[in-house]
C-alpha cells in the first residue's frame, strides 16, 4: 500500500471517534452523554436492534458541532446558562419560534467545533415538574427516587423502542399499547391482563407517578382506550398508534393531558 494512503488511513482512524460500550450502557444512555440520539447511533453502527453488548466498540457522532438533546424539564433558559450562550441565540441557531421545547429534540449549541456537549462538567438530570411525591422537587435525592436509568424496567423498554404498532397485534415483531405494556412487565415476571381495559380494572390507583406505574387515557370518548409506563421525570413509553410505533413522551404535554384518565401501580397479583 503506498506510504501516503497508510498515512491518510492512520489519521483518519485516529480521528475517529469511538465508544467502548461498558457493563449497564444502553443506546439511550449513551446518546445522552454523547448529545445525540439512539436513532443516529445506530445510523452510524447499522444497528438492527437496541440490544448492545459490554465491550462492542461504536462510532461516535462527529464533534464539529455541539448538541443537546432535550430532556424533560429543560427549558431555553436553562440551557443557555449551562452552555454559557443566550435564549435569543438558541432560537436563532434552532429556527425556533416560540420558547416551547418538545422532549427528545436535538438543539444545535454554539461553541468551538470539537468540544464536545457539558465537557469538563457533569450534566445532571433536570428534575421534572410531575415528582413522584406530588409535589416540585427540590433536591436531587428527588430526582433520583423518580428516575433510575439503571432501572431494569427503563432496560426492557429501551428494548422495544421502534417496534411497530399494529391494533391487535401480540408479537415481538409489532404490539398494540395494551400488548406492549404486558410484554414488557412479563420479562420482569409480572403477568398483566391483556387489553387497556382489563388492566385499568385490575390494579389499585396510583395517586402520585412512580416509575413502572401504567397511565391511562381516553382519546375516543368516556371509555380508557389507550395505555403507557411511565418511566419518571415525566415521561412515558407507549406504542402510538398516532406515531406507528413504541416511543417515549412527555406526559405532560398538553395533547396527553386533555386525554389522561389517571394511573394505576402494578402488583404481582391482579385482582378479580
């Protein structure tokens, strides 16, 4: 091979940027230190699935610019103090005509190409404003109560994030809200009941969110029709009939909130 193509192959491996995928990683985590999204890491790695194993090395986006992927509670004010910018140059940067951040959305941030997002500092989790006590927190013991990213609930629902909606279906190929919720609580052992109304019957209310709890809604009228897991700092995973496949949302966000009937917690016996 000749010398200059040695050369040029050896500066362009060194400039790749990796990731060693360590004990506990998911695409999910990873995207938020790295200030991406799963979606593009597995663009990058031509992933099939969500599943990664302790040691498989992965491309990392490029650093040239700087990124923030939204996480609930974020506002434009926030992340212009955390990044040392201003609320007018993120909109400015984001075509953003309105303050109003939708959660899972990557801001452009300005800075100097190759740092890459909160470098030197730890990025703590946002606290949202949906605490599992009811009431704002304050602390980041709070915080940490609500939300647990190591969490093997939060694991298996990473798992199925993508699979397509179906009305009906049952498989690992493609799930309704109601057959996603029960596929995911029975990989933790759990057996729930199969349809959105049968569950809603079967469990105690939920008076304040924990992680694991099922929310409920009513998109067609007075009957529950629609079903998710809420996850903490409020969001939740459910599969969308409207989105055709299992994402993860903000709870709080006005078109689910008109629709929620409430939640229910999940014991290991429903009752008859």
């Amino acid at each position: 091979m000749p010398r200059g193509l040695v050369l040029a192959l050896f500066l362009s491996l060194a400039s790749a940027q990796t990731y060693t995928v360590a004990s506990g990683d998911t695409l999910f985590s990873i995207a938020r230190r790295y200030g991406t999204t799963v979606e593009e890491l597995m663009r990058l790695n031509g992933l099939e699935s969500f599943l990664i194993q302790p040691g498989q090395v992965l491309k990392l986006p490029e650093r040239g610019e700087r990124v923030h992927v939204v996480a609930p509670g974020d506002t434009l004010f926030s992340l212009a103090r955390r990044y040392g910018t201003t609320v007018e140059e993120l909109m400015r940067l984001n075509g953003l005509s309105s303050s109003e951040l939708k959660v899972g959305r990557v801001l452009k941030l300005p800075g100097t190409p190759g740092q890459a997002p909160g470098s030197g500092e730890e990025v703590k989790p946002a606290p949202s404003p949906t605490a599992s006590s009811g009431e704002p927190p304050q602390e980041a013991q709070e915080v940490q109560d609500d939300y647990d990213p190591e969490s093997p609930l939060l694991k298996i629902v990473l798992r199925y994030l993508g699979v397509p909606y179906k009305y009906g279906a049952n498989s690992p190929t493609s799930v309704d809200c109601s057959a996603f919720v029960a596929q995911v609580y029975a990989e933790l052992g759990i057996a729930l009941p199969r349809t959105t109304r049968e569950q809603f019957r079967a469990f105690p209310a939920a008076e304040s969110l924990r992680p694991g709890d099922l929310v409920f809604f009513s998109f067609g009228g007075k009957d529950i029709d629609h079903v998710g897991l809420y996850l903490g700092r409020g969001v939740f995973a459910h599969a969308s009939s409207y989105g055709s496949r299992v994402v993860i949302e903000s709870l709080e966000a006005p078109f689910y909130q008109k629709a929620y009937r409430g939640a229910r917690r999940v014991v290991q016996e429903a009752r008859k």
